[in-house]
C-alpha cells in the first residue's frame, strides 16, 4: 500500500526517526495498467517495477493492454472489468489509444472524456481507496500523417503532442487523478538530447529508450521519488540511462505537485491552545480521517482532537501523522512547556535577559563559546524569533518590534553541546 510522508524540515525527520513510527521499509504497491500496444511494447510494466526494485520498492502489476484498444472499448472488455473489481488496487493506470485525445475538441468530447470518466469511476466503485493515473503519451515523430489533412493541428509533431498534454490533463482535472507525463519527458529529451532515439521505425511506438523514459516519469508520479535513484538501466548504456533519469527528475519530479494537484492526498495540520502545561491540539487536517499524535515526551494518542499535560518543563516537538487510505501527511510544531519565573537552569546565574525598547538583549557572562542559537517561542508553542550567536561574542540583540506583549521562552543551544531555557515577560 502506498506510504508517503510529508517531513517538514530535518528536524522533523529526526523527530519521526525517534519516535520509531511503524513504517515498513518497502510496502507494495499494487498497480493496474489499462491501455494498448504503447504500454504492451518492451513491456513498461516491467520496466517499472524493475525500476522500483532497484531502489527496494516491492511492486505487483497487472495489464490489460490489447493492440489499439480506446477507453471505449476497455469499458466494455470483460478482461480489464474483472481486473479492475479484483480490487485492492492502489493506482489504475489509463492509457487511450496514441491518436484519439488530439482528435477536434468535439470528437474528444464525445468518444474520449466520457469512458474516461466510466472508466474512473469503475475503478473507484471497486477500489475505493485507489488512484487513477493517466498515462499522458506522445506525439508521433513527425505529427499524424493520416489525420493532418483533416485536421491541421496534428500535422507537426508539436501539434499533436501539445493536444495530447492538454486532454490527458483535462482529463486528471475532471476525474481527480495523477498526470504521469511521459510525454513531457519525451519533449524535453528530444529538445536536449536529440541523439537519444525514442522511436522505432513507425515513428509511433517506442524503442527501449523510449518505455525507459515513461517508466521514469511512472517512478516519479507515482512514486514520488527521485528518478536518478534508479539503478537498473534496462539494457541501456549507463550514460543513457542517466540522461534520461535526469530529464525525469527535472520533467516530473521536481514538477509533482503540478502533475498530482487534481489529487486529494491527505494534508495535515493543527494549532496549539492552553495553559504553561496542558495544551489542546486541534486539528485542521484536510482529506484524512484518521490520526496519530506523538506529543514529544513518549505519549501519543489517535484522537482527532487530543489534549495533553506535560509533567516537566522544556520545548516538546509535536507531531501529527494524518492519514486516508495508507498516504499519510505530517506537521510538526514546538510546544514550550512553561519554565520558572524569571531565569533559570543549571548555569542560569551566567545569563542575563533585559529588554530595551524594541530589543530583547541576551549576555552570557565569559561568552558563547564556539557560538550558539537563540529561538524564541510564545507560551503555545509558536517560534517567533532566531537569532544565531557568533563565537566569541557576550550579547546578542533580537528584535521584538513585531511581537505583541506576553510571556515568552527562550531556548539557547551552544554549538558545543550546552543549552538553556529562559522566560521572559516581554512589555
């Protein structure tokens, strides 16, 4: 089943390291492809989940794929309906045949939109908890020979292809699904890789080159992973292999979030109200419906909307796991527990914290060592202010000109190891 986390920040990673959230390493994916001969051909398939493979992904595919099948006709074939209610799919891949989506906007209003959407939602109906991918190809070498006299936007290969990109993402808008684009990759490689032949001789289909880019963007969008990651080369000269990676990370890897934004995935998120001690955490996740809270002090709970009373004073790292269907979202904030009045710790007598003015000034009587950081929090948890501390110096000064008046704590952490918690009541 898909796993995916959302970390924000290393320290956030380490957070969840810690906390030994119970991940596996390498869950199954379980993904479905629907479509013809241009997934069929050097079997992508494979292609794919050797590529996942190689980077210790566990995936389990299935096809149904006849020569030139439509949508229209893979809604009525018994194969791929009994494949799609066998269930427990993760992702169903959909693939039209290679001319149909950069037909005129009328014939694909008629003969492709509507049995995407039977399609999805058959998908849907079986696998309530699946994604549907839409498998966005290309544009042939030299445009469409056969339908240019009747329709001119076709007659060049970016003709075609720019129809193409255009329906497939029309087509995840309309259905909620993800944009694999191996077309994309495709354009770009032949912009700057010309010597890469994607192509076989029909100037339609791919050579291994070619399913070796589509199985990249796949890595990529489904994945969610960096295609330069991948070790196997499907027979392909290492350089290759490598330039097509990289023009897979820069095409759909770097670009995901354009490619699954019709994707409702799990988003999660929750403020912080309470007391010097006992804190309510409400949550304003989106698309999740059920949670898991580590409170930073070895507790946690799987209530939407928990409470929490912490038993010693110190700066807590809270983080929510939100989750549908095994994708999971984190959010982290820093909760400050209250410290004694005044300054305080093992060396608090070493420290001073005055305000003047607009400025908070911290000194350290014989300095800050190698050097250190100052982060100030509001009594919720909120950190408001960093300051980093050079070497060396006795005083440092933060600007508090735009924090309201209020109890604060500040949490100074030397370089070489030490640290300190102040509170300060700021005017």
């Amino acid at each position: 089943m898909r796993i995916f986390f959302t970390l924000r920040s290393s320290a956030a990673l380490l957070l969840f390291i810690a906390l030994s959230f119970p991940a596996k390493a390498a869950d199954t994916l379980r993904v479905l492809f629907i479509g013809n001969s241009y997934t069929a051909v050097n079997n992508l398939p494979q292609v794919f989940k050797d590529m996942a493979a190689s980077t210790g992904q566990v995936i389990i595919t299935d096809e149904s794929t006849p020569g030139g099948y439509t949508f229209q006709q893979h809604s009525t074939n018994a194969t791929t309906l009994n494949k799609i209610s066998a269930g427990n799919w993760d992702y169903v891949v959909l693939q039209e045949q290679s001319q149909y989506p950069s037909f005129p906007d009328a014939q694909v209003a008629t003969e492709v939109f509507p049995y995407a959407h039977i399609l999805d939602s058959l998908v849907k109906a079986q696998n309530p908890c699946a994604q549907t991918v839409f498998y966005m190809t290309w544009g042939r070498k030299n445009g469409d020979a056969m339908n240019c006299p009747g329709w001119p936007p076709v007659c060049t290969y970016l003709g075609m292809d720019s129809l193409l990109r255009l329906r497939y993402i029309q087509m995840a808008a309309a259905n909620g699904g993800v944009v694999s684009p191996a077309g994309a990759v495709w354009r770009y490689l032949r912009a700057t890789a010309p010597g890469i032949e994607l192509y076989s001789g029909d100037e339609s289909h791919p050579v291994m080159a070619g399913t070796y880019a589509a199985g990249c963007a796949f890595y990529a969008a489904l994945l969610r992973k960096d295609p330069t990651e991948i070790t196997y080369t499907g027979g392909l000269s290492a350089t290759v292999a490598n330039q097509i990676k990289a023009a897979a990370k820069t095409v759909a890897f770097d670009s995901l979030n354009f490619w699954r934004q019709y994707v409702t995935d799990p988003s999660a998120a929750f403020t912080v109200s309470g007391d010097l001690a006992d804190f309510t955490f409400t949550n304003t996740s989106a698309n999740a419906d059920s949670y898991q809270w580590f409170f930073g002090d070895g507790s946690s709970s799987v209530l939407e909307n928990p409470s929490h009373a912490y038993t010693a004073d110190g700066a807590y790292e809270v983080m929510l796991v939100a989750s549908h269907c095994q994708v999971r979202d984190t959010a982290w904030q820093t909760v400050v527990v209250n410290a004694p009045s005044g300054i305080s710790g093992p060396q608090a007598s070493a420290f001073s914290l005055v305000q003047e003015g607009k400025t908070l000034w911290l000194q350290r009587s014989g300095g800050f060592g190698t050097g250190a950081r100052i982060s100030l929090f509001h009594l919720s948890g909120q950190k408001v202010a960093v300051q980093e501390i050079s070497g060396g110096s006795t005083r440092t000064g933060i600007d508090i000109s735009t924090l309201p008046a209020g109890m604060y704590v500040a949490v100074i952490v030397g370089k070489d190891g030490w640290q300190q918690t102040l509170k300060v009541s700021l005017r």
